[in-house]
C-alpha cells in the first residue's frame, strides 16, 4: 500500500512527465495486445469451438498418383473425399468424436415458396459435427444418427435465418427451400462467427442428403475436412491409433495406384492456424519466433522513450534517494524501491492499454480479425469471451513487467551508484 501511495505521490509531483510515461506505456501494451488478441482468437477456445485445446483437424490431404511419379515432387492437395473418410477416420476408437464436414461454407439460395430467396452460408456435415462443437441451440436439436444414415433432408440454421425466414426462432419442423430442395427444420442455434472457422455457416446440413460424397474426381480427393475431438489427455493415444490405421489405409489405397504424404497431419489447433497452404507443412516454431520479434520490437523501442523518461524523473528525485541512503537503505533496496514504484506507473498504462486493445478489437474487428481466403457473407465479429480470458491478463501483466524492466532498471542502477555526498548536493 505505501508503494502505490508513493507511486501516486510522484505522479503529482511530475504530472508532464507521468502522464507521458503512462501514455507512452498504454501505447506500446495496446500494440502487443493487439498482436496477441490476434493470434488468440485462432487458438484459445470459445463456443461453440470451445474444446479447440482437444481438437486434430485433417483439413486437406496430398497425395500423389503412380502415373505422376515421385510424390514428394508432384502431388495435389486438396480436400478428402468422402471414402476417404469413411475408410481412415470413421473407423477410428480412441477419439470422443470424429466429424466431417465441408471445408468451407458455400453460399445458397435460402427461402419458402411465393416468397424472395436471399443467400446464406451453407455448410454440408455429418450428425457428430454437433458433438465436436458445442452449439448453444435456441430450439429443436441437430439431425441425428439415424438421419444421417437415411439421408434425409434435416437442416440447423441460426437465429438471424429463422427470424428472416419465419419471423420467429419456434420454427422446428417446418419445411423451407435450400437452392429450391426442401429441408426440414431441425434445430436453431445462435449465431457463430466466421472467426471459429470450422464451426461457422448459417445453414448446416445433413450431408448424406446431397450427392457431395460422391462427388470426386480421385480415390482421396473430395470436398471434406475433418476435425478429432480426443478425450481429455488423450491425444497421444488418438494420434497413435491414427497413424497405425494411416499405415494401414496407405497399404490399401496403394493397391489402387495412389500414395498419401501424411505432411505429420492431424494438426493441432495452433499448427493448424499456422497452416497457409496445403502443400506445405506448418512452421510453428518460426511463427512464435516472429511473433516474439514482434513483442520486442514493440516493448524495446518504447522503453528506450520511457527509460529517458525514468532517468529525468530519477534526476529531480535524487536528493529524496539520498537521504534514504543516509537513513540506511542500501544500493539494492533502492534499486528495488525505484524499480517497484516505476512497475506501479507502468501498470497503470499497461490496464489503460488492455482496455483501448479491446475496445479497438470491438470497434475494429472486421479489420483486425478479417479472415484469409474467405468469402463468408457474415463480417468476423468478437465477444467477450473470445477476448477477455485469463491469459489475455496474464500477457498483459508479463509485457508490463518486462517493459517496466526494460525501461526502469538501467536509470535506477545509474542512480543507485551515485555517491551519498554528490546525491545529498543535488547530483553535482
């Protein structure tokens, strides 16, 4: 308490300079936690991908073709088809769940008959993708096992689709038009943000009532992803078992002239937000040592600022360091007291920087979190449970701390050093 008094004290003595300092502090976290907010929302988990630290996707597969010669030189990548599926993952046993889907949401004619279509982002999948993600349904339930397997006409849609279509979110049961076919309600959902990516569309429906998986043009090639749910603290066990029956599918699908580079799929959630491009294999390591060089880049020139800021502050304080030298205190305990006060200013422009990061990523979001090689009819949007988690603080705190560092120890040596006499004259 009597820190945060005496911080508080010196920021009434020197406001020009605190109010810099603090500014200049809110400054530099805003800009790291932009960057970190970013990253984020493609790895920390939230509804309804709130199991994302349990997920493996399998989103393309490459694979090569006898005829094309070595595999490593000339292969496509692609998504799976649908036997493909059904023959590598389906058959799987550790995982929770296995799902397939579209890989992307496919834009539809949406409406009921006598009545104006409009477009909507339908995406085709199985009845376990409502089991891998956790959709906060408003009515009804997804289609099940037992429609899937029949192949009826059973669709989910969102909130904003049933209040367009019907006026009304109790619409299940009720029959609407998909690109002119007709589809059963079965359940309502609150909308998603294109943000969950493998989660979003408007429009979710039972895949087998399509001709989608059948719709190839090589053994392996198709229109579908995959994403494992693996129990809790089992994903080794699931990536074993898959690289057994893997060795095993390879041998089978051999016999018909085809070879899969595995490229170490499934990925996780962060390898997989890393990924860019099918035919190459994710470089994490090399995005976290970006991401670092952009931290320090972003902590290191504001805190040579800051640090001239500190050393003037430090200069009109020095008699005050003096006489708590002359009363006892040693060069450590004034090292430390100088280095403590000044993390209690770099705090609070470090709470003021968290604060306009988020209201930035509020304001901001189609432009900060716009999605890569996507055509969604739904701009990216943020909520508070994707931004405001426990580690967003914690980050926030470590920036702190280290600029606080950065910027506060070398003048707090240099004035630690100074002789009790040339302190008790003012520093000359």
């Amino acid at each position: 308490m009597k820190l945060i008094q005496q911080a508080f004290y010196n920021l009434r003595r020197q406001p020009v300079i605190a109010a810099v300092t603090i500014i200049g502090t809110a400054l530099s976290i805003f800009l790291v936690m932009v960057v970190v907010m970013m990253q984020q929302v493609k790895v920390a988990p939230f509804a309804p991908e709130s199991n994302r630290d349990r997920f493996l996707h399998y989103s393309f597969v490459s694979f090569g073709f006898k005829e094309w010669g070595n595999v490593e030189e000339n292969n496509s990548n692609c998504p799976m088809s649908f036997r493909m599926v059904k023959e590598l993952f389906y058959p799987l046993e550790t995982p929770e769940a296995v799902t397939a889907y579209t890989i992307d949401a496919g834009v539809m004619s949406v409406g009921l008959a006598k009545q104006k279509p409009f477009a909507a982002d339908v995406r085709e999948t199985d009845h376990n993708y409502f089991n891998v993600f956790d959709f906060s349904f408003v009515a009804g339930t997804p289609f099940g096992k037992t429609d899937f397997e029949a192949g009826l006409s059973k669709a989910v849609i969102d909130s904003n689709v049933a209040n367009r279509l019907f006026g009304t979110t109790d619409v299940v049961g009720r029959e609407f038009l998909l690109n002119n076919a007709v589809y059963t309600v079965a359940g309502v959902v609150k909308p998603v943000s294109p943000i969950a990516t493998k989660a979003y569309a408007q429009v979710w429906i039972n895949t087998t009532s399509t001709n989608t998986p059948d719709n190839t043009w090589a053994l392996p090639a198709g229109y579908y992803s995959v994403t494992i749910l693996a129990p809790e603290g089992r994903m080794d066990e699931v990536r074993e078992e898959f690289n057994v029956r893997f060795a095993q599918y390879q041998k089978e699908i051999g016999r018909e002239g085809y070879e899969i580079l595995n490229r170490h799929r499934p990925y996780d959630q962060e390898t997989q937000a890393t990924s860019f491009s099918a035919n190459n294999e994710p470089d994490v390591k090399g995005a976290r040592r970006q991401r670092w060089i952009i931290f320090a880049i972003l902590l290191i020139v504001p805190a040579i600022n800051l640090s001239s800021m500190t050393h003037s502050r430090l200069r009109q304080r020095i008699s005050e360091l003096a006489v708590r030298r002359a009363f006892g205190a040693t060069r450590l305990n004034t090292l430390l007291s100088i280095i403590n006060e000044n993390f209690v200013i770099t705090l609070i422009g470090g709470i003021l920087g968290l604060i306009l990061s988020v209201v930035m990523a509020f304001c901001f979001n189609r432009l900060i979190f716009a999605q890569d090689f996507t055509l969604f009819l739904t701009p990216p949007s943020v909520n508070p449970s994707m931004l405001l988690q426990w580690s967003t603080f914690g980050w926030a705190l470590l920036f702190c701390f280290v600029l606080n560092l950065l910027s506060s120890a070398i003048p707090a040596i240099q004035m630690s050093r100074v002789s009790l006499v040339t302190a008790l004259r003012g520093g000359k």
